[in-house]
C-alpha cells in the first residue's frame, strides 16, 4: 500500500515538474520578446517601412529607441511595460493610417529590450 501511494506521489511530482518546466519555457519567449536593430529593420523593410533606429544618453544608461511617420503635427510616443521592449510596439509603428498621420516613437524601457537589459528601473 505504501509503494502504490509513493509511486502516485511520484507520478505526480514528475508531472508538475514537467508542466512547470514547459510553462516557463513558453514564458521566456514573451519575455525576450525583443528584436535587435538588424531585425528590427529587415521587418520593417518587407513593409517598405524605413524606421530611424538610434540611441541616446540618459541617466548614465545608453537607451534605444525607434522612429517612423511622416513629419506632421501629431507625435505619438508608445511606451511599453515590463517585461517587454519597443518591438512590441511594431504592428502600430507599421499601421498605414497612423504613419500617414503621425511621427511616431517608441522607446525601450531602461533595463528592457536594448537599454541594458536586466537591470531595469522600476518606474517610468
């Protein structure tokens, strides 16, 4: 009887082991869910899109950012959460209506993306 409970309780142990396991892998690909500026580009490029992709100073971190639209009025800054990175931001900073309508940026967060990553702020 013993055997029978230890071998279920095995069973068991294993199988959460493994679902865990498979959670946090699927879990990592949201997290590193970033693009670096060659494909960053080469995506936008198949969208005949020629973002300016640059980087400045800030707080003493070297912080990315991308820019795309025509020079109009209207700037539209999209900031991302945590965890995350200006890629997300691609589909928008692609959309034909708002790039015939705005210069849009958007920013990795310090500590996300390309602005050093794993050492984050924990605010905006």
């Amino acid at each position: 009887m013993v055997v029978k409970i230890a071998r279920i309780l095995l069973k068991v142990i294993v199988s959460v082991v493994i679902f865990l396991i498979l959670v946090l892998l699927i879990g990592d690909r949201f997290v590193q869910f970033r693009m670096n500026d060659k494909d960053l580009t080469s995506w936008f490029g198949a969208r005949h899109i020629h973002p300016a992709i640059g980087y400045y100073r800030a707080g003493g971190r070297k912080i990315r950012y991308i820019g795309v639209g025509n020079d109009t009025d209207a700037t539209v800054l999209f900031i991302h959460g945590a965890p995350s990175s200006l890629s997300y931001w691609r589909s928008y900073l692609a959309d034909s209506v708002l790039l015939s309508r705005a210069t849009m940026y958007a920013v990795d967060r310090p500590g996300y993306g390309y602005s050093g990553l794993g050492d984050p702020l924990p605010d905006i």
